[in-house]
C-alpha cells in the first residue's frame, strides 16, 4: 500500500490545452430569448467529472434558470432534464448549478432563463476532455497509508488466529503444535500478501497509464514554408501526428476554415492572424505577408463538426518575407509592436492613420478567475469616437496570450465560445444529422456546405466604436492583448499589456 | 452407565450451550448486516444503471454504510465485552487479537468494516482524479468489495462456530442458516463478475475459464462445510432466489436517468440480467460429494467435481444464453433480457442480440482450461470447507 500511495504522491495536476491554450474556462455573453445573461462554465479537469455553471443575468426579470448538459452525439433528445440553478446568497441576479460531463467531446450548456417575458434558452458549447490527474494531498496520503497498513497487519493478525486459535474447543488451550502451525501458516501469508499488494501496485499503475493516454493533447501540427512563385506559402499539416492527431471534419468558424496566429519569439513584438485554405483533410496553406523573419510560436483555431473547438500549438522558423509578400485575403491582420501600453486607466494603443484604441474600464485591478469586462473605445485623432464596420461578423476579435506562452485564448464579444459550435448544436436539434450524429455534409467539399451558414453578427444596429470582451483570466501574470477591429476599410490591431493578479 | 461420567457430560452440554445463546444474537446480527450489504451492493448497481446520478445519502449506499456499520459495531462491542466483562465461557470460546478476545467472524466482520471506511476517501479521491467510474472493477471498489466480501465472511464463519458447537435441532437450523450465508457468499463473486458474465459473454471461454475460478470452490466448500445434505443447493438457490427477487422486484420501481448521453429511454429501474443457474452444479456437487467423500482420496475428489461443474454450468447456462441472447420472447421483465443502461448505444444493443465470435474462438482449449481450473478450484474449496468444519470460535 505504502508503495501505492507513494507512486501516487508523486501525481501532480497537469493542466494543458483544449479549445484555446491554458484556459479552459468558458465565458459567454448573450441572449436567452429576452434575457441577457453572461454564463461561465469551469469544466472538469477529468471526465466523467462535475461542470460548474455560474449564470448572471443582465437583465431583471430573470426568475429561474435552468442548466442543462448536452452531448453532440445524443442532441437534446438524449440529454438528462434540466437542473435548476441556485441563486447565490449576496450576489444579485446570480445563479450557480453543477452538471456532470459524462462523455469526451463536444458538449452544450443549454442555459434556460425564465421570468415574466417568457422564456428562452442560450446554448454555450463546452469542450469535454480529461486535461490532469489530481494529486494526493499529503494528509489522505497520510490517513490512507495508516489505514493500509493497520489493514495488512490485521490481515496477517486474521491469518494467524483462522490457523490458530479458532480451531481450539472452547476451553481448551492451544498446543504448541497448533502454535506453532499458525505461525509457520502467518509466514507463509507474507509473501502472498506481498504479492497481492504489489499486483495491485502494478494494476493501479496501469489504470494510471491508460487514464495519462486518455488525456487531451491536441494534435500538434508540422509547420513548413515553401515558395510559390514570387511569395512564400506557410503549411500546417496534421499528417505526421497519425490517427490520434487527426482533427476530424473541420467546418468554417466565422466564414474562415482556421484562424491562425503567429506570435514571435522576440518578447511577442510580431503578431498575425491569418486565414488559410484547407488543402486537404490534414492540409492547410496560407500566403504569408511581410512579416519579420525569426521563430515563431502558432496556435491554429479550428471548429470541428461535432461542434469541437480546437486550438493546434506549434512553432516555426519563418525566413525573411519576399521582396513583394502579400497577403491573399484581405481579412488577415498583422501588426509590429516594440513597445506596448500597460492596460491602464485611458490607456491607448495606436491603430494607424491617427486612430486609437482607448481602454474604457477603470483602474480596478484584474484578478485570476474573476470575470473581466475587457472594453476599449475606437477614436480618431481628434478624439471623436470612430464607427466600426464588422470584422468577421462581429465588432472585434481579440487574442490573449501568456508572456510565457502557457495560455492562449482567441475573444469574441460574445466570450470564449465559437458561434459555429452554437449553430452545429442548433442544426442537431432541428435533426439534420445522420444516426451516429454527425451533421449531414457533403462529402467531397467538407467546408462547401457550412460556407452557406450565416454569420451571426451580434447586433443587426450599426456599431458604434466600443467594443468588448468578457473573458476570466486563468492565472495570474503577465499578459498580452491584441484587439483586433475594423474602423474603415481596412483590419487595425492595439495591443496592451495586462498585468494580472 | 457410571452417574459420575452423567454428571460431567449434562454439565459440559450446559456450558456449551449457554455459550451458543449468549452469542447467537451476534451471528444473527452479522447475517442482517451481510444481507443489507449485499441488497443494498444490487440495489446501488441498479441506480447506476437507471438513474446514474447520486450522493452519499442515497438510500442504496445507506443500506450498504449501514449493514458494514452494523457488523462493525456490533462486533466492536463483542470484543470490548468478551476482554473487558466476558464470562469465563466467553473468553475462553474466542480467539486473541492485539491484546482483545472476540470470536474470529468477529474480527473478520471488523476487518471488513474498517476496509469499507478506508475505500470510502479513496473512492473520493478515485472519482476526483480519475473522473466518476463507470466500471464495478477499480482499485478502490475492489477495496470496498474486500470490505464486503469480509462482513459476508464474518458473518458465515459466526454462524459456522455456531453450527459446528452445536447439537440436535440447533444444528439443524444453524446449518441452514450457514447456507443461506453461502448464498450471499456466492452472490459477492457473481456480482464482481458481472462484467465478465455479460449474456453475450456466455458462448465464450472467457467467461467459463473465470467462472471457474470461484464457483467450484464455494460450492465444494459449502457442500462439505455445511452440516446439511444440500448444502451447496441451498447455498445456490439462496443466491438465485436473491438475485431474482431484486431483480424483478426493483424494476417495478419508476426511475428516469440523471446523467447523460441517454440513448435508452428508460423509465424503470433497470436491473442485472437473470442470474447463473448455479442451483444446477451445486446439485451434483452436493450428491456426488456425499457419496464419494469419504471414498475417494481429496484430489480425485476435486477432479470430479471440478469436471461436474463444467459439464453440468455448460449445460444449462449454454442453452439458457441462447435464448436470453436470441429470443425476443427473452426480453420482458421476467427474463429480462432487455435492461439495457441508460447508456447504451444502438450499436451496443444490436451487438447484443448474437453472441461475439470472438469470445468463442478456440473455444475447446478454453474449455480445457476452464477444466483444469475448474479442479483446483474445487480442491481448494473442499480444503477449505474441512478448513470451516474445525473453526470452533
């Protein structure tokens, strides 16, 4: 047991990516029916494991909310009813609930909201995948190795009377003989019980090593920079990861097959968000603009059919950019920054052409694993607040990574989650999908018929220049914060630096 | 006869038989506590199948805490009596343990109590780092089913010192009672075997091989232990009794599940499938042990009876498989051959429907196997079932 406990002991959490990188908690603003809510989900780190579900809503009226767990495979025909989310004593308008994630892969919190207006429900899609094993606090460590052991001696204390004394009429004494039976039988119990506790050592082990192949890692893609004509194409490829890295049927995520981002190594002073084209299942290829020449770190978002959102890590060595690089979609954004503002009160980081991205929050400190409004203004030189056109269907995107790259996290206004995950949950409750669940696609252009799906921008009104972004950062630390939004014709991005505590 | 050797016999029966009635009560207790274990072990099996969500506070895991608590406790108290306010008789019908004196089903009984604690933070611990289980076989339910399988132990070789001290009638009814006691015993391997007894699983060697394993050795063990003729029938028709009984009595019961994906819209409880016709081989185990006991050296003994087994189990559980597997009229709630978890897959229970060709390749040389295993197991049975004659505390 001793054994056991200290192979045990030695476990410590591992927490790596899912959907995003390091930051596995989900934000969500948006509408159920008439209300507005902002729902955080902290999935487990294992699963089967127990989902928290905090719910705020925005608006009054709000009188009981209902959460419930949805599995892309079974739809909301084979999903579990509801369970009613419990008002949080001293916070307004805030609910809290749990739900079990009982199977690997893509999942939807469906979020119903009830009150005087009605009802309607928000659908918040949540990846499901066993990222770490807990560790041994050294107190159950403690308590289970005392209890092991008083186990195995009472064990050996059993043998010793079931040969001994339990055989003697009551009344009589025990005889030597018998005694020394018992003890020879007691001895001989050792090894067997040895090897019991050893082959459940070993057993423990391999369940541990099944449970370490069962957690999520996602693919990580080979990068290669090839030239084509007078540009140079960079290419992601899943091939050499196998089976096990192969990323399914990947459906387009704001009208675009993958959202890629190159972060250079140089202390994050380069920074892209390009578009590539699927080549093929594990193929993807995008022009690269003029960008600096130096490595690089690439996180890739891509939204599979079941409604799974994935990020691939990577890095590569990009060489200096051709005479005439340029970019081939006009929605790829790029920007150099040697020296960046601190996220501050009025802080501002330059757009180009005079423009400026001011932060509208206060001086309030950011702390981990509290909800942050990240909310910025666009003005022009004069100061005047500018119009924002939409950027890939929305106000704005924004991308936050780590200064030690141990987090990446792409924001929308609407918070962590990605619009086609929502719509790939809709379509399975309308019913297209086949028997085994899986959205009924073509199949000899995987990403033609999603293309027809609707952007979803947030607001049919005209944007003003605000834009912002509910997020939660995971840790603290430091952080760097690209927004990225689209004041004229043209993809400006500010960057900040965020200080977290 | 001389009225002095009159006097001494009248006076040793007396003593013997106080010493039985003053501690009955505590075997009765520890056969209560055994079958809350065992019906509370389905009942929470049952709830996971069906309803999947659940506390601590469920009332399948209260029966269970409380029959280990029982057990436990009632045996505690036995041994801080017997060493501290135990009569002469009382201490000197129970067996020392690190300074105390208690009969050895009731150290067992507390083994398995303080076992059963002991899984409890670590099945905590199993759920947290590993995710909520699935699956009856993990370290920390193998724990618990030590804990289980101790207070069911304890409680059989309670009654077992009981029976082997006792005279006439008594005999006679405590013999039935160790029985019944053997039935829960049985009842524990079925149930930790469950996955490996699927009724898909029982046109397959796997299954023989293992069920040989364990069977033939409480059967033989039972079968000569036990003080009554059929012992090891009765053993196996408690066990089949039990099993039947909750199993059609707690579907009758309402229940949607709590967990999801739900591929099977079920609203009952649903249940195990119809336990092994373990009655049969215990029949010929008990008729042929009677008669060749005490002809037949110990080993060859055992090869009859472990090749018994196997023919008579393949025997009945073979065709029985067959139409639980492949006749519709199989699932009902009699036979039960629909209770399908809430999260089975179509694909799950079409595969259920025909027996795995892989489970029945090279069958014969599993068959032999299970044939060989079969006898040792039987051997060590009917060795530890003299074993059980003797314990006399």
């Amino acid at each position: 047991m001793k054994r056991i406990l200290s192979a045990a002991v030695a476990g410590v959490i591992m927490v790596i990516a899912s959907a995003h990188v390091g930051s596995p908690d989900v934000v969500y603003d948006g509408n159920a029916g008439p209300y507005a809510l902002r729902v955080i989900v902290r999935p487990p780190p294992v699963v089967p494991g127990l989902a928290e579900v905090i719910v705020r809503a925005l608006d009054s009226g709000v009188t009981r909310v209902v959460i419930r767990p949805v599995y892309w495979r079974a739809g909301v025909a084979g999903a579990p009813e509801g369970d009613e989310a419990k008002p949080v004593a001293g916070a307004l308008s805030t609910y809290r609930g749990q739900l079990w994630l009982m199977a690997r892969g893509a999942y939807s919190v469906y979020v119903t909201a009830e009150g005087p207006k009605g009802s309607g429900t928000a659908i918040v899609p949540v990846m499901s995948v066993a990222t770490g094993r807990l560790g041994f606090s050294p107190l159950l460590a403690s308590l289970l190795a005392v209890l092991g052991v008083v186990l195995i001696a009472g064990l050996l204390s059993l043998v010793h009377a079931a040969a001994g004394a339990s055989l003697v009429e009551p009344g009589d004494a025990i005889s030597p003989a018998r005694r020394q039976r018992a003890r020879r039988i007691t001895v001989a119990a050792v090894p067997v019980l040895a090897l019991m506790v050893f082959g459940g050592a070993r057993w423990w082990q391999s369940v541990d090593a099944d449970y370490q192949r069962t957690i999520f890692h996602p693919p990580t893609p080979t990068m290669s920079v090839h030239r084509v004509g007078d540009q140079q194409v960079l290419e992601l490829s899943t091939r050499a990861a196998g089976a096990r890295g192969a990323v399914g049927d990947v459906i387009p995520d704001h009208g675009k097959i993958m959202h890629l981002f190159l972060i250079s190594d140089d202390g994050m002073t380069t920074f892209a968000h390009l578009h590539p084209a699927q080549l093929d299942s594990e193929t993807f290829r995008v022009q690269l603009p003029s960008i600096a020449a130096g490595s690089y770190h690439v996180f890739a978002d891509v939204v599979t059919e079941t409604g799974s959102n994935l990020t691939l890590a990577s890095t590569v060595k990009l060489p200096p950019p051709m005479p005439r690089a340029e970019s081939a979609d006009s929605d790829d954004a790029w920007t150099r920054t040697p020296t960046v503002p601190r996220l501050a009160p009025a802080a501002a980081a330059p757009l180009g052409d005079g423009a400026m991205l001011v932060w509208a929050g206060d001086g309030a400190p950011i702390v981990a694993g509290q909800p942050v409004e990240l909310r910025f203004i666009v003005r022009d030189s004069a100061g005047r607040e500018v119009a924002l056109r939409p950027y890939l269907g929305m106000a704005g995107h924004a991308v936050i990574a780590r200064s030690d790259d141990s987090v990446f996290v792409h924001l929308h206004p609407m918070g962590t989650v990605s619009t086609t995950a929502q719509q790939v949950f809709e379509l399975r409750d309308r019913g297209d999908t086949t028997r085994s669940g899986r959205l009924r696609l073509g199949t000899a252009q995987p990403a033609a018929p999603m293309a027809t799906m609707p952007l979803r921008i947030r607001d049919a009104a005209p944007l003003g220049g605000a834009v912002s972004f509910p997020y939660e950062f995971p840790k603290p630390g430091r952080y760097r914060l690209w927004v990225q939004v689209k004041p004229g014709n043209h993809v400006r991005t500010g960057t900040f630096d965020v200080i977290v505590n | 006869m001389n009225p002095m050797t009159l006097a001494i016999d009248t006076q040793s029966t007396y003593t013997a038989s106080s010493t039985t009635r003053s501690s009955l009560w505590h075997a009765y207790t520890a056969v209560v506590a055994a079958v809350c274990v065992m019906v509370g072990v389905y009942w929470d099996i049952s709830w996971h199948m069906s309803i999947g969500r659940d506390t601590f506070w469920t009332p399948a895991h209260l029966l269970i805490q409380s029959g280990g608590l029982i057990a436990g406790v009632s045996s505690g108290y036995v041994a801080l009596r017997t060493t501290l306010r135990g009569s002469e008789a009382e201490r000197e019908s129970a067996v020392p343990f690190w300074g105390f004196r208690a009969p050895l089903g009731a150290w067992i009984c507390i083994w398995g109590c303080l076992a059963m604690l002991t899984s409890a933070p670590f099945d905590n611990w199993w759920h947290n780092a590993y995710g909520l289980d699935v699956k009856i076989v993990s370290p920390p339910h193998t724990l618990l089913a030590l804990g289980i399988f101790s207070i069911v132990l304890g409680a059989l070789l309670l009654t077992m010192a009981q029976q082997n001290r006792a005279r006439d009638a008594e005999r006679v009814r405590l013999a039935l009672l160790v029985s019944v006691v053997g039935g829960l015993f049985i009842m524990n391997f079925a149930i930790f075997l469950t996955e490996y007894s699927e009724r898909m699983m029982l046109h397959g060697g796997l299954f023989y091989e293992i069920a040989a394993v364990f069977f033939p050795f409480a059967l033989c063990a039972f079968s000569r232990a036990g003080q009554h003729r059929w012992s090891a029938t009765i053993a196996a028709g408690t066990f089949m009794t039990v099993m039947l009984v909750l199993m059609w009595f707690i579907q009758l019961f309402p229940a949607t599940p709590r967990l999801g994906p739900i591929y099977q819209h079920i609203g009952h409880m649903v249940t195990l499938s119809w336990p092994l016709w373990l009655i049969v081989p215990a029949v010929a185990i008990d008729w042929l042990r009677a008669r060749y006991d005490s002809r037949l050296p110990s080993l060859a003994l055992a090869a009859l009876l472990g090749a018994v087994f196997l023919i008579t189990f393949i025997a009945v559980e073979w065709p029985f498989a067959t139409f639980l597997v492949e006749n519709p009229a199989a699932r009902n709630w009699f036979f039960n051959a629909a209770n399908y978890v809430y999260w089975a897959g179509s694909a799950y229970v079409a595969r259920s429907h025909h027996f795995s060709s892989a489970a029945s390749r090279q069958l014969g040389m599993h068959l032999a196997i299970a044939a060989g295993v079969a006898m040792i197991s039987s051997a060590v049975g009917l060795a530890w079932g003299r074993w059980l004659t003797k314990v006399r505390r």
